[in-house]
C-alpha cells in the first residue's frame, strides 16, 4: 500500500546551489540601476546628483532592508517588498521625486528577478520530478522570492508557494498546510524535501509530515528524530522514497 500521496520541495540549496546565483544577483542589479540611472541623469544634463552608488552603496542598500524588516515585522519574508521600497528611499533620498523613485525601483527590481532566474538545477533534478510527478502529487514551498512561474520546472508542482509573500515565511506551519490542502494530503501521507533544519524539517515534522533533510555539511549532533532523514544531496532522494514505501 502506497503511504505517500505527496511531496513538497524547498528550492533554493535544495534543487540548485543558490550561493552563487544570489551574489551575482545582489551585486548585478544594484550595479545596473547605478549604471542606468547615471545614463538617465547625463542625458538630462543632471549630473549634479553624482552617482548613485557612490553616495549609497551597497550597504547602503542592505541597512535599509534591515531597517524595514525590522519596522514591518509582517514582511519580514516578503523579499521583494523589502527590496522595491529600500531602493525607493534610497534613491528619493539621492534627490528623485518620488514618482522617479517608484519608475526606477520598478525597473531594477526587474533586472533583480532577471538575474535571479539564472539558477542551474541539479542534472538530477528534471527527471527526478519527472518520475515522481506521475506517482505523486508535487509542491514547491520556498521562503525566496525567485519567479518560479517564469521557469520550465514550475510544470512539475501542482501548487508552488511563495511563503513571505503571504507573510509567513517558513518556518511558519501555513505555508505547509496551505501546499497540504491544495494537493488534497494529510500531512501524515506527505514528504518535505528541504535543506534548512529549522525552516524545513523541524516545522515539517511538528506537522506529522516526513522531511527529508538535504544536509551534506550541516553538523547535527545525536540521532535525528522519527521522520526525518538526513540526505547528501536530492539525488539520494528516490531510494529514500522507495524505502519509506516498502516500510509502509
């Protein structure tokens, strides 16, 4: 008898490595709006404001999203928010009315969700949801803000949730019983696939999910609780599936 209906997957550092795509990101679209915006300004005969990312550089930019992560607890885990109205006070405070200020937030939040598609999944990845898409019902909870829809993998989830868009970022149990209800699963006959102890196996397993912990360096000290199971890398996943199968 099968025992598992569904699995949800966490994204980043779970079917990719995330490290590097999100230092290009952050450096690559700050770099472009400073390069943009001098363009802009130079044909308008504004040069006086100077360049933008000499007054505020990158810190600059990385203090603001603290600050209004700290001021908007509630979205915290909305990324993209914290970004577009960082960038917004930043470049009002260069000296852009405010409607300047939105118009080119936009645009380099644009450029930011661009530069954050360039993930390179693991090889194993696209058959892996190939094969487990025609046995069981697939989800994608993730507390990033990359544009899954804009990606061929999207195909392969049923539901794909954004937690910190709906201001529960992981490890917040409503993104799990949100991707639980909409794949029509208790949470008994359902599997997480995740990297992060805290935001991925521990919320799971107080669900009675199963977690499969994605942990190739992570100490962890002593045996790991009942229905969680500690694997290298996603690749070792279907003999897991297999196993947890014949257990029943």
């Amino acid at each position: 008898m099968m025992t598992l209906r569904a699995i949800t997957f966490d994204l980043d550092d779970t079917l990719w490595d995330n490290r590097g795509v999100m230092a290009r990101t952050e450096t690559g679209h700050y770099a472009w709006l400073d390069e943009r915006l001098a363009a802009w300004l130079a044909h308008r005969g504004e040069t006086h404001l100077g360049r933008f990312a000499e007054r505020f550089p990158l810190e600059a930019y990385q203090a603001g999203r603290r600050e209004l992560a700290e001021r908007y607890p509630l979205r915290r885990g909305d990324f993209s928010w914290l970004r577009e109205r960082a960038l917004v006070a930043l470049l009002e405070a260069f000296g852009l009315p405010r409607s300047a200020a939105w118009l080119w937030a936009a645009a380099t939040m644009a450029r930011f969700h661009e530069l954050r598609l360039a993930v390179s999944p693991h090889p194993e990845v696209e058959p892996l949801l190939t094969e487990l898409g025609g046995r069981y019902r697939l989800g994608a909870i993730t507390n990033g803000n990359l544009a899954l829809h804009r990606l061929a993998l999207r195909r392969h989830f049923r539901v794909a949730i954004a937690a910190g868009e709906i201001q529960a970022p992981k490890p917040d149990a409503r993104p799990f019983l949100a991707a639980l209800a909409r794949l029509a699963t208790p949470p008994s006959r359902a599997l997480h696939v995740g990297d992060s102890w805290q935001e991925d196996v521990l919320p799971a397993l107080r669900l009675g999910m199963r977690a499969a912990w994605i942990a190739p360096d992570t100490p962890h000290a002593g045996e790991l609780p009942d229905g969680a199971y500690r694997l290298q890398h996603v690749r070792e996943l279907p003999a897991l599936i297999d196993r947890l199968e014949r257990e029943g």
